[in-house]
C-alpha cells in the first residue's frame, strides 16, 4: 500500500508541476 501511495503522490506531484509550468 505504501508503494502504491507514493506513485499516487509522484503522479500528482509530476501534474502539479506541469500545470504550474504551462501557466507560467
């Protein structure tokens, strides 16, 4: 369960920065 957290919180960490890239 652990593992499959933290590749949850990788995944939204990876699109948070996207986002915050594209509306820079």
């Amino acid at each position: 369960m652990n593992i499959i957290n933290l590749g949850i919180l990788a995944h939204i960490d990876a699109g948070k920065t996207s986002v915050t890239e594209n509306l820079l």
